[in-house]
C-alpha cells in the first residue's frame, strides 16, 4: 500500500474501492501539528486508508481534521467511524451539507434507494458526526490544516453543499467533484451527474472560482493529481454540454423511460469506447455511474422546465 507524492508533505492514495483501481482516491496533508485527510471516502475502505496511514508513518490517532468536498458516501462517508475512533478531529464540511454529517438517517435513505442491497458492500456503516466535532464552513474561509492554510471555496454545481480547497505554496486544488472524473491520465472527462441537486450554471461559475487560483495542480477524487488544468477544464465544460444535450436528446425520443435511459447510457459509453479501453470503461461507471447521471440529468430538465 503506497502513497503518491503531491508535494512537500501532501500524498494521495488509492483506496481500491471495491478491490478496484483508479476509482477513489484520497490526500494526505502532513504537518507538524498532526495528519489532515481530505475525503477519506467510505467506510467500506477504512482498512485501506488505515494502511495508507501506516505508510505514512501515522494511524487515524494521528489526525486532527478531515477536509470534506461534500458529504456523498464515496467522498465522506467514513467520517462518522473516524471521528469515533478519534473524537480529536474536525470535520470540515459546509453549512448544508452538516446537518446530513449529524444526522445521516436522510443521506443513507436517498443512498439506499439508489443502491438497494449493495449499500453495506459499498459503503459500509455511515455512523453520525457529533456537531460539537464538525467545523462548519460557507466558502471564502482559510483553515490552517497540516501546517498550510488552505483557502476555501464554495463550489455548487455537482452538489449544492460542495467546496474546493486551495493551498497557494503547494498550487494545490483539492476540488472533489467539480472538476469531473478521470480516471486514467489525459483521459475523457466525464461530468459526474447524479441526482438531486445538478446544476450546470452554477457548476460552470464554480469552476471560474477554482481557475481564479491558478492552480498548477488540481486534485481529483475520481481520480488523483491533474496537471493540464486549462485544457482540463476545457473538456469538462465541454462534456457538460454534451451530457445536457444528450439527456435533452433522449427525453425528446418516442417510448419508455427505460429506453430513454438505455440509450443516453448508450451514447456517453460510446464516448468513452472512442478513447479508452472497456477495463478503463468500467472504471468511469464504477467511478460515476452513468444511470445515476442520467437521473440526475433528468431532474435538472425538469428544474429548466424541460
């Protein structure tokens, strides 16, 4: 179990969720004040990050906070454990997104429906954050984590309780979703578009904040480090444009929902074949499944008037 480094005391690592590559990563911020993890993932990969940890020189009684993208499972679902552990660490995560981190009950029923009997195999247990550990944030904060201040960002679009964190020195962007997903370098990026609360403009404005930092790297959560950031953005602005269209596409087609579904799935995984292998395939739908961003697509129209 290996750490990649990013810079001076910041690494990423692979959580192989599910036994798989590429899917979920998350970073390591070391300093003299302790470990910060920025989107530690689920619960189901905590023996992995533990692992990470250990090469690290560390162990979960060494962390002090965890920065949150967003409160979806696969970003910080293992909050919950970790702060249990440990009750020590803070947990970063904006306003709307903190009362899902004290009470999941809402977050595991939305998941639940989504993913059925797979849930415990996924995820693993979502346990509630006590409010007393959680650090609470808007956007335009700066947080000192391992060492570094970090400038925080609220980015919407992916998820409406979505921010970015940015250390200058480092020119380092952890920006979670909003960036796409890409897992394999130089590869297509695809715009994760899951239900319910997509929304392209203010996705589009989000990514205008991030690209006012001049970042020389952002760092993905699907999946690691991306040094293109220009022609990086390009794309996924791109690909945004291209998943609308498709989605409006498809609901503009004669039958059923179903056949709706089969087709826009159809279609992006046509986009992907052009460029990639179908093992790297799998892994963009292990990564962001491309039912779930038709559907939350499909929401997004209908919020358009559609």
């Amino acid at each position: 179990m290996s750490l990649t480094s990013l810079a001076s005391g910041i690494a990423f690592g692979d959580l192989e969720h599910m036994g798989r590559p590429r899917v979920i990563a998350t970073a390591l911020l070391m300093g003299p004040d302790g470990v910060a993890i920025v989107d530690p993932g689920p619960a189901s990969t905590l023996p992995t990050l533990r692992r990470l940890l250990v090469s690290a020189g560390a162990s979960v009684a060494d962390v002090t906070q965890v920065l949150v993208t967003h409160i979806h499972l696969d970003h910080a679902g293992a909050c919950g454990s970790l702060v249990r552990e440990n009750p020590r660490i803070r947990v970063c995560v904006h306003q709307v997104g903190a009362p899902h981190m004290v009470d999941p009950s809402r977050l595991v029923a939305s998941a639940s429906r989504l993913y059925g009997e797979a849930m415990d195999a996924l995820w693993g247990e979502v346990l509630p954050v006590p409010s007393t550990s959680l650090h609470v944030l808007n956007g335009g904060e700066r947080l000192r984590a391992a060492g570094r201040e970090w400038d925080v960002a609220f980015t919407p679009g992916h998820a409406s309780h979505h921010v970015s964190y940015f250390s200058a020195d480092a020119g380092i962007a952890c920006v979670g979703d909003t960036a796409g997903v890409q897992v394999s370098v130089g590869g297509f990026v695809l715009p994760p578009t899951p239900p319910p609360d997509i929304d392209i403009v203010r996705w589009m404005e989000s990514l205008a904040l991030i690209e006012a930092w001049h970042p020389e790297t952002l760092f993905l959560t699907h999946f690691g480090p991306v040094n293109r950031v220009t022609t990086h953005h390009a794309e996924l602005r791109d690909h945004l444009h291209l998943v609308e269209r498709l989605a409006d596409a498809a609901l503009a087609r004669p039958g059923e929902d179903a056949d709706r579904e089969a087709w826009f799935i159809d279609q992006v995984r046509s986009h992907l074949a052009r460029s990639m292998s179908e093992t790297d395939v799998r892994l963009y739908e292990a990564a962001g499944r491309l039912d779930l961003n038709w559907r939350g697509l499909v929401r997004h129209a209908k919020t358009r008037g559609r």
